[in-house]
C-alpha cells in the first residue's frame, strides 16, 4: 500500500490526529514493557504473567495444572517458561492453605506494582470487529 493509499484511507476514516495519538500510546507502552518488564521476553511470558497476576488478584490463584488447562501455549512451552520466570523471582510456588499438596502460582509484589503502572497507561481498545 503507496503513502498516497495510506493517506487516503486515513481521510476516508476522520481525522489522522486519532490515528496517531492511538500509535502514540502504543509506542509508549512499548516503551514501558522494554523498560520496567525485560523479564518478559515473549508473548507466553506475558500471558503467564497476567493469567496468573489476574487470578491472584481475584482471590483464585491458578496451580501449575489449572495454567496448562488455559492452553497458552504448548505444555513444554508453558512449563520451560514459567520454570524460567520462577528463577528470576517474578512468578512464585506457594503452597496452598486449603491443600497442602498443592502449589499456587503468585506474582511478586514487585511484579504486581508493574503491572498495576502498567494498566494505568492501557491502550484504549479498538472498536469491536475491525481486527477481528
């Protein structure tokens, strides 16, 4: 697609301004996850990360099965990465108080203040069934 079609199409749609303020935040949440999230150096991690940040913050945190069954990635996949980001200390093994057997996955708090700065500069989402 030529500049030209590019412009054009941008016309057709409104204003180029929305466009670029929408590039913008991207580019700046890019920024942070390079910056304050280096650990997270593919996608599965970052799925990783805010499954099991999610469930910890909703008072069910995930075990290591109840991860895999989220089909995220491949079973070696998930288990290699959430192996790696254990020994960096960003995901811990907790056992569980209502099931000695059991391990939970928590995120550090440190790794929790990220991610709550993170969320506070979210990329807006984008209209329903354009991308999809």
């Amino acid at each position: 697609m030529t500049n030209v079609a590019i412009e054009s199409q941008v016309e057709e749609e409104g204003s180029l301004v929305p466009h670029l303020r929408q590039f913008e935040s991207i580019r700046e949440k890019r920024a942070y996850e390079r910056r304050f999230l280096p650990f997270l150096r593919t996608v599965v991690d970052f799925d990783l990360a805010c499954e099991i940040g999610y469930h910890q913050l909703a008072t069910s945190p995930l075990t290591v099965k109840q991860l895999l069954l989220l089909k995220l990635a491949p079973p070696a996949t998930v288990m290699r990465r959430l192996d790696r980001l254990c020994a960096l200390g960003i995901v811990s093994r907790v056992r569980s108080r209502r099931d000695g057997r059991v391990h939970e996955l928590q995120l550090t708090p440190d790794v929790l203040r990220l991610f709550a700065d993170y969320g506070r500069s979210a990329v807006p989402a984008m209209p329903a069934g354009k991308y999809q």
